[in-house]
RNA sequence: GUCCCCGUAGCUCAGCUGGAUAGAGCACCAGAUUCCUAAUCUGGGGGUCACAGGUUCAAAUCCUGUCGGGGACGCCA
C-alpha cells in the first residue's frame, strides 16, 4: 500500500469527475502531476500541484481550479482538511485513522506491503566488480562491489528480473604477464632460485600456492619454451585468481550469477567480436578512415594511419573510435561491443555497467555502442563510483605505490566486518568521493550511522524482550500484534512515526528508478532516527513508554507500530546487503 | 585543447529528477540529567546553494558561459 500512488488516484478521480462536470477539459495530460510530502510539515502530509499544471489547459488561475480539486478531495472521510495554499498547492491532512490504517496494513502484509511492479519482470543486467584476474580485490574494488550489489538487490525488490554479472578480462595482454609471473613461482617452487622479481611481472605472494600447485600437478613438464606453457599456465593462474576473487566477494556476502569470459568470444574457432562488427558495418556505422592524433601529451608511438572505426558520433561521442590496434587484434572497446551485443541477445533490455571514476572517459563510447547495437531498443546506464579514501582515527592510511602493496578488501571486512563495509559505501551517493575510517565505522555511536541503524533494530527486539517479561499475559505473536487496536496511538511522534513508514514503498521505487541504492540507507537512518527519538521522549514521559503495565490495549499498539518498523528496517537492511541483528553485544 | 563528474552551514554530506521559509550529523553555544527500556537529552546560532545570464506560475535542481577541484583523452584493461 502506497500513500501517494493512493492519492495519485484520488487526483485522477477528482479531475476526472471536474471534466465530466464541464469544469475542465476532458483530455488533460496529468502525467506531471505530482504528488508528495511537502517538505514542511506545517503543510500537511501531502501535497499536489495538480492544479497548476492543469490552469493553464482549463484556462482557469490555478488557485479556482485548486478549490474546485480540493473539495473534490475533501469529501473524503479520512481526509482531514484540503486546503488551497501558495500559488496554487493543495495541501492534504489525513486523519489519524487513516494512518492507524496504513499501519495495519504493514503488520499484516509485512515488507510486502512495500512491494512493487515497476519492473514488471523486465530482464535488467547488472554487471559489477569484474576486476582483472590478476590478484585479490583491493579495496578500490569494494565500493562498486557494494554498489552493484545492493543496486541488484533493489531492482529485484521493485520486480525486475535481475541478473549479476561478472566480465572476466581474461583475454589481454595482462593475463599473459599473470601467467609468466606464475610461471616464475613454478620455477621457484621446483627449488629454482628466482631472486627479485623483474619489472613488470606481478610480485605479490598469492602467486606462490599457484605456483606450487603448478609444480605438484605438472612436475617438471612445463619448463620449456613460453609456447609451449603459456596457455595452460594462464589458464590455471586464471582460474586461481578468480577462486581468490569469488572468495573476497563472498566475504562481503556478494555472489554473481554469471561469470562472462572475454576470451570466450574468440574461443572454439568462433570470432564473435568479428560478427559484432560485421553486424555494425551492415547497419553502416563501421568506415575506414584516419583519426586526429590525441591531445595532451601524444604516445610516443602514435603514427596516422588508416584504421576500421566505429561511427560512435553519430550516437554523441566526441570522436569515432578504433576497433584494431596497429598489430591487427581488436580493441578492449571492441571486444566490450561484441560483449555488450551477447547481453542484449540474452534478452537484456536494461544494462547497468558499474565502473570505476576513472573510466569516466569511456561512457559516451559504450553508450554509443548500445544505441547503435540496438537501435534503442535497449539502455544501458552507468554507474561510476568515486574514489575510497581510506583513514583511521582521522589519520589518512598511507598507501605506497610500489606494486604488490596495497590494501586489500580482505583486510577490511576481515577488521571491520562486512556490515559496516557495506552500509558505509554505501552512505554516500556512488559519484561522491567517500571516507571510510576504520575506527569510526565500528564505534558504537549515535555518529556512527551502521551502528545507529541496527541499534534501532536491537532495540525493538529489546522492547519486545522486555515487554514479554514485564507483561507474560500479553499475546505478542505477529497475529495478535496485527489485530490489535491501534486508536491510541495519538502522540504526534506516533503519528510521525507511522507516516515514516508510509514512505518507504516510495522510497523504495524512487530509489530503484535512479539507480541509486544510497537512498536506503538515508532512508534507514532517517527511520532510526524517528524511533531514537520517539524512544528518548519515553525518558521525560513515561505515559510515551512502548511498555506500559497499566495499558495493556495500548502497550500492543506500541508495541505493534515498533514491530511494523523492525520490519521495514530489517527489509531495508536486507537491500543494502546488512544483517538485522536483535542483540548489539 | 576536448569531454565527464563535482562545487550546498566552520567540517562531512543529503536534498525525493522543477515546488512553498534549503535539511541532517559532527563542531560551537546555552540548559537538563543520583531518570531509565540499552550506548545521555532538549534548545539555539550559523547559507548570496561557486559566479553571471537564460527557460516559467515556480530553479540548489534544467540550458549557456565563467571560475575553482577531481578524472579521462588510439594500440592498458
């Protein structure tokens, strides 16, 4: 049950009854009608500008048009007051009982009363992480890792048919280098003496077990030539490294659904980024031609020389862009085309790429293909998150350059724990740089928002808990909680309380259609707040208490509204990947 | 030189895709607190939404330009 889609209706109903009146055109376009909490409380709890969007169409002021809307709306029994304000608002105040009604409904229904169908089951595509296959996953890779993740998991909450998935970039020049490094620790693992390791080749000692496996498994054989090696060693370190990445992932409680190889497209005798480009150059986007020389500083091997491009102008990149490199094997970008066709032909009509800042270059380009790819039949969106700066106790955590050297995702979930990893990516919106302070993120503090929300969760299940004890005659099941009589629940905080609540399918599908899973968690926090305060207020005035020996009937009401709430937190939680604890400790 | 992101309170950031008097948390100031259910509470000051134009009933939000910060600019992915 949706508030404001409830009142969307209502709108819809008055104007439609105004035009069959006469008073307004019966073809009014009332798609940018809006329908919202006004910010300011003294406004009611909801406001909509119908009117001033539909004046001017009915040839009326907007504030005539609103009264005629407004009385329209206030005929209503749960409507306390609609009232004209400002240039043109309508201003609606529910009563009580309408809100003791919402609050029903979430006891009854659960989270469920929050689901919704704006997916409509559409197949949507969410493809995050794919980190090279070259070494663990540092922290750099986290918060997109958070990121897509909680995204998938939002999408699903609102009815689309997602899939998670993971691009393996196991086909470029950089696995060739994982493969001659681990080759180097088969050598050392059959007692060679390696010394340092040279310039260029992965030095990090999770190389070590691959190679040593590499030893135990092939003994002696592969000491030839790189030819001859070269293929089952990349192979094997491959599929060690993402044996290492899925690991990483699953300690931040993330698992794909699809691992896609980029060397696939070119395996089994297939070329399928050559069938890519095939199709484009059907459709005409592929020519010939020469490219200006880049600007800024220029490679030291640019030559100006003949090339196959992809037209990406002509669907708003800058410059057409090169699909082979000089030596005659594809680009990284091609190989993403013919990557980004097989997701469409897996019948994904919604892509979402998450990618790190640094990529912010290569959008237009990828945008591009997509268009070109599916003639719009398809849209791709994405995501970039910024930068992760790390600090503890304010002191920023030197990271030294020198390769090999750098911290590890693993070392940050295995000390802070994937919680409060994940809720503080993501506290932040994904194009924001973000802090994260090891310190301040398991500090139990109202300043510290992972704490402060699940605290809130704690603490209903402690009301509960003592509520059993102090009153062992009360029937807490969720049936009994469900029926009860919610009529006592007058305090303006209450009240705010359950409005708080009415919000979240609301929040929810906004959340869902920016692509942008941050909301959740301010909404969380702002729901926490709500019950910190209601909570603290218990302090001052004990008749506000949740338990209340004296008041049996309105004890289960309070009791009912902070079970309503736990389950909105606990569903909310589940979004952002964050577990629902009932203890602190 | 071109493109993308960002610029909101002293600090860190929200701002529901165009709504009414721009919010929260720190920090600061002033009170309350031998009360209790679990980790104090209440109030207050603080803003030219970088700047200048434009679009309209309405702009922090959309468009153009300027300034400032970050990132990216065949043959690394």
């Amino acid at each position: 049950m949706n508030v404001f889609s409830d009142f969307v209706n209502r709108v819809g109903e008055a104007v439609a009854a105004l035009a069959a009146a006469g008073d307004l055109p019966t073809s009014c376009d009332i798609s940018r009608i809006s329908v919202e909490p006004p910010r300011d409380a003294s406004h009611g709890d909801i406001a909509t500008n119908a009117a001033m969007i539909l004046a001017k169409p009915a040839g009326l002021k907007p504030r005539d048009l609103a009264e005629k809307i407004a009385a329209k709306l206030g005929e209503a029994g749960d409507v306390a007051s609609a009232e004209v304000a400002g240039p043109g608002f309508i201003n609606i105040t529910l009563d009580a009982s309408y809100w003791h009604r919402v609050l029903a409904t979430v006891l009854k229904d659960g989270p469920a009363f929050a689901n919704s169908d704006i997916g409509k089951g559409a197949a949507v595509n969410v493809e995050y992480v794919s980190a090279n296959p070259t070494g663990p996953l540092h922290v750099g890779h986290c918060r997109g890792a958070v990121f897509g993740d909680a995204l998938a998991n939002l999408l699903q909450r609102v009815g689309y048919h997602v899939a998670r998935e993971y691009y393996i970039n196991d086909a470029g020049a950089q696995v060739d280098v994982l493969a001659r490094s681990v080759h180097l620790r088969y050598r050392e693992a059959l007692g060679e003496k390696i010394g340092d390791i040279p310039e260029g080749l992965y030095p990090g000692d999770y190389l070590k077990p691959v190679g040593e496996s590499l030893a135990w498994i092939h003994g002696h054989a592969l000491l030839g030539e790189e030819s001859a090696w070269l293929e089952t060693v990349r192979t094997e370190a491959i599929d060690a490294m993402m044996d290492l990445i899925t690991e990483d992932l699953a300690a931040l409680g993330i698992r794909h659904d699809v691992f896609f190889s980029e060397r696939s497209l070119t395996a089994e005798g297939g070329d399928r980024i050559a069938d890519a480009i095939a199709f484009l150059a059907e459709r005409g986007h592929i020519y010939e031609g020469r490219l200006p020389p880049p600007k800024g500083q220029l490679p030291e091997d640019w030559e100006d020389r003949e090339q196959t491009l992809f037209r990406s102008t002509a669907f708003g990149d800058d410059v057409d862009r090169p699909l082979k490199k000089s030596d005659g094997s594809y680009t990284y970008f091609a190989s993403d085309i013919a990557y980004h066709l097989d997701k469409f032909r897996r019948g994904f009509g919604h892509m979402i790429d998450v990618w790190g800042a640094d990529h912010g270059g290569y959008v237009k380009r990828m945008k591009a293909a997509v268009a070109a790819l599916t003639g719009d039949e398809a849209d791709l969106d994405i995501k970039l998150c910024q930068m992760v700066r790390l600090f503890r106790g304010g002191e920023p955590v030197k990271m030294s350059k020198r390769a090999g050297d750098f911290v590890t995702l693993r070392e940050v979930v295995d000390e802070v724990g994937a919680d409060p990893v994940r809720f503080m990516m993501l506290f932040r919106k994904n194009d924001a740089p973000l802090d994260f302070d090891f310190v301040k993120v398991t500090e139990q503090s109202r300043d510290n928002p992972v704490f402060y929300v699940q605290y809130a969760h704690a603490r209903v299940h402690s009301v509960l808990r003592n509520a059993a004890e102090a009153m062992p005659d009360l029937d807490l099941g969720d049936g009994a909680l469900a029926s009860a009589d919610l009529s006592g629940l007058t305090d303006v905080a209450e009240i705010g309380l359950i409005k708080r609540l009415a919000e979240y399918p609301r929040a929810l599908e906004s959340a869902a259609i920016a692509h942008e899973p941050h909301r959740i968690a301010f909404y969380l926090h702002e729901l926490a707040s709500d019950f910190h305060g209601l909570w603290n207020r218990g302090k001052d005035s004990p008749q506000l208490r949740f338990i209340n020996a004296a008041h049996p009937a309105l004890t289960m009401a309070r009791l009912g509204m902070i079970k309503a709430l736990a389950a909105v937190l606990a569903d909310g939680l589940s979004i952002l990947g964050v577990e629902a604890v009932e203890e602190m400790r």
